[in-house]
C-alpha cells in the first residue's frame, strides 16, 4: 500500500524541491502524488500538466475530489500553517506543514488538537537536521565520539547588508510582523537553527537569554535584523545563536565535546571537518565520501567517517535521482507517509513546535529587556500576545478561533 499525497501551494520551494521530489518518489514507487492545488490557476495549471499530475484552485476541492488522500503536504506562506494545517486534519487526511510549524505557540496546537480530535498525525518539514551531513553528525554525537558535548554555536547571516551610515537601532515595534511569506529571522532560518542546536545538544532548552534588534531605518521593513540569543540546556550544554542580515560575515558552526569537535565555516557543504583529541594535540580525521552518477546526477551513496570503529550514513535515497539538498524533503515526505501507514507518530512531529516555543523565548526575552526566561514556557507570552494583536488587526479575525 502506498500514501497518496497532495501538494498545497506551487510557490519557490516547491517548484524548487518538493515537486521534482515528490514525482521521484512515485516515479520508484514510494508514493503517489495524486494532486496538486494553488489558488493562482496559472501556477496550478502549468505544474499540473508538467508533472501530469491533476490540479486543483482551493483545498475544498482537492479534499473533496480526492476522498482517497493519505496526507497532505503544506507549503505555503508561514501565517496560514495553522489554519490549513487544521483545515485537512478536520477532513480526516494526515498533515505535514513547512517549518516554522505556526507563527505562535497556540496557532502550533490548533494544529495539534486537529490532528488529536480526528485521529491523523501530523509532521513539521524540517528539512536541515534531515541532510546526509547533519544525520552523520548526529551519529557522531550519539555514538560518544566527540565525548560529553559543552557548547554548541551557530553564527548565521541571512544575507550581507551594509549598515547605514549613522548607525541606530531600533527593538521589536509594533506591528511585529507584515504576516508576509515568513516571519522573522528568528522564526524563519531560524527554526532550522534553533532544531540543530537542540538536537546537537541531545537536550531540552530550559533557559533562554536574548537581545532581537532592527538596525535598518526602512519604515517598510517590520523584522529583526539581528538577533543574538544564550540557551543554557537541561544537561548542562551552552548554546548560542547569532543571526544577521547586517555588517560583515560571520558564518560558522561548532559543536564542542571532550573528545572533539567540529568547526565548520561551511555548513552548507557536504564536508565535515571533524577533529578528535589525542593527548595534547587534534588530529583531523578522515570523512569519505561515495557518489554515482544516476541519469546526469551525481547522487550522494554513503558517507564514512575514519574513526574506530567507523561511523557511516547510508543515504536511502542513494539509486533516485534526487540531490543532497532533497534528501532531506524526500525524509519529510517518507516520514508523514510511514506515519500514515503505520498509525504512529512522524519522526519530527512535536520538534517543530519545540522550535517555535525557543523562538518565542527569543522574542519574549528581548522585549523583557533580554531578562532570561524558562522553558517550557507557561501561558502565553507577551510577543504572542501582540501577534496576535496585529494578526486580528489585518484580517479581521483572531488567529485562533475562540
């Protein structure tokens, strides 16, 4: 039996990589995409009769048309997650939205008490902890390799901007969001970030100092610039995450144990600069990699790192045409399709919430006047508060229905 799967929205990503994705997985038999829907009908058009794969302009009608469906997949702007999530769930169909999972905490769990209240599962496409480089850190990690982990760090840039020539700042006004495609840095690249902390830490946050700033003068422009936030881990663990769209590069990753660490200036790539400690002294270890060609693409096989005893990722992917990058959306689509299957929970699930309750610490804390504050957080906090403020401002209707 294969999961029939449905594609809400044809914009960048998934032109980019779930759909070229998604026709691979049916092309070997993984699964079925059987729709698509976007309510521009040119888009819808165009990307169904490339894929041959029947289109729809509203979620109603792909759901009513195709009583069958298995899950759903949600790729559309941050401020709808919620409601589109909680709109299939109610139709019985399984859910997966893109990262960040919903714009508050309690726009997360009308997503959650959807799935709940209909019996289906749900999954946040976290794609970054998904890649074959990041599955083999993690092992690396599990596996006791770079010892007892002390700190991690990620120091990332959105994108280099000078900054003006008198410098002033500005912390989060009002409104705090345009509810344009994405929120913040902290919601947007940051939910990737925020993910790989945790996970790099094999721990929960349980405080969160932070300082969110806008240097930009620009009266268009709503979202931070710069953030810059501490998160001390239940196991002990310090973390820091630095992001920027202002000033010069600073780009790297380092994950710090008591055997070893990596320092990586290149996240992005497949290389992993991996160095153990011998005595006094760090010796850089071997990290191999084994590709093919598959129809004019080189397709990663497996990645073998030269410690002892080895440590290797197999990529499960490795005889389709799929690159390094949509290794990690072909994961997401498998995992929302298991867990229909196989009535059990996806594999990132609650995660994606966890990422958006370390957000809200980030912003809470900055308009605290970077006081630190303890996670889980309880009740609502004040940032959600004015989301949600904002939100009913410019539609006209709360965030969450009452």
């Amino acid at each position: 039996m294969k999961a029939k799967i449905g594609l809400l929205g044809c914009g960048n990503p998934s032109r980019n990589w779930y759909m070229p994705t998604l026709s691979e997985l049916t092309k070997h038999g993984e699964v079925e995409w059987v729709a698509l829907c976007d309510m521009d009908e040119t888009l819808a058009q165009k990307y169904g009769n490339q894929y041959h794969v029947p289109y729809y302009l509203s979620l109603e009608e792909m759901l009513d048309t195709n009583k069958d469906l298995t899950a759903v997949c949600i790729v559309t702007s941050d401020p709808l997650h919620h409601i589109l999530g909680s709109q299939v769930a109610e139709r019985g169909v399984h859910v997966m939205v893109e990262k960040p999972m919903a714009m508050t905490l309690p726009a997360c769990d009308m997503i959650i008490d959807a799935c709940q209240r209909n019996n289906v599962h749900f999954e946040v496409a976290e794609n970054y902890f998904r890649w074959p480089k990041q599955r083999l850190i993690l092992k690396l990690i599990k596996e006791g390799i770079l010892g007892d982990i002390v700190r991690v760090y990620f120091s990332e840039p959105k994108r280099q901007l000078p900054f003006e020539p008198k410098v002033s700042f500005s912390d989060l006004g009002r409104p705090v969001s345009g509810f344009g495609r994405t929120g913040g840095m902290v919601m947007d690249m940051g939910a990737h970030r925020l993910s790989q902390l945790r996970l790099y830490a094999q721990s929960n946050p349980k405080k969160i100092t932070a300082t969110v700033r806008r240097y930009r003068s620009d009266p268009t422009i709503l979202a931070e610039d710069w953030a810059h936030a501490m998160i001390e881990f239940e196991n002990g663990v310090m973390g820091i995450y630095e992001t920027s769209r202002v000033g010069e590069l600073q780009k790297y990753c380092q994950i710090t144990g008591t055997k070893g660490g990596i320092l990586d200036y290149d996240y992005m790539g497949s290389n992993i600069p991996l160095r153990l400690q011998e005595g006094e002294e760090w010796k850089d270890v071997y990290v191999e990699t084994e590709r093919r060609d598959i129809d004019g693409l080189d397709v990663l096989q497996r990645i073998i790192v030269h410690t002892d005893p080895k440590i290797s990722y197999e990529n499960p992917f490795r005889n389709y045409r799929i690159n390094d990058w949509c290794i990690g959306h072909a994961a997401e689509i498998m995992s929302i399709a298991n867990a229909a299957l196989n009535d059990k929970p996806a594999e990132y699930g609650l995660g994606g919430r966890q990422d958006v309750e370390m957000a809200m610490a980030i912003y809470e804390s900055s308009l605290k006047g970077s006081v630190p504050i303890k996670l889980p957080l309880e009740g609502i906090t004040d940032y959600e508060l004015a989301v949600h403020e904002d939100y009913l401002e410019k539609f006209g209707q709360p965030i969450v229905p009452t």
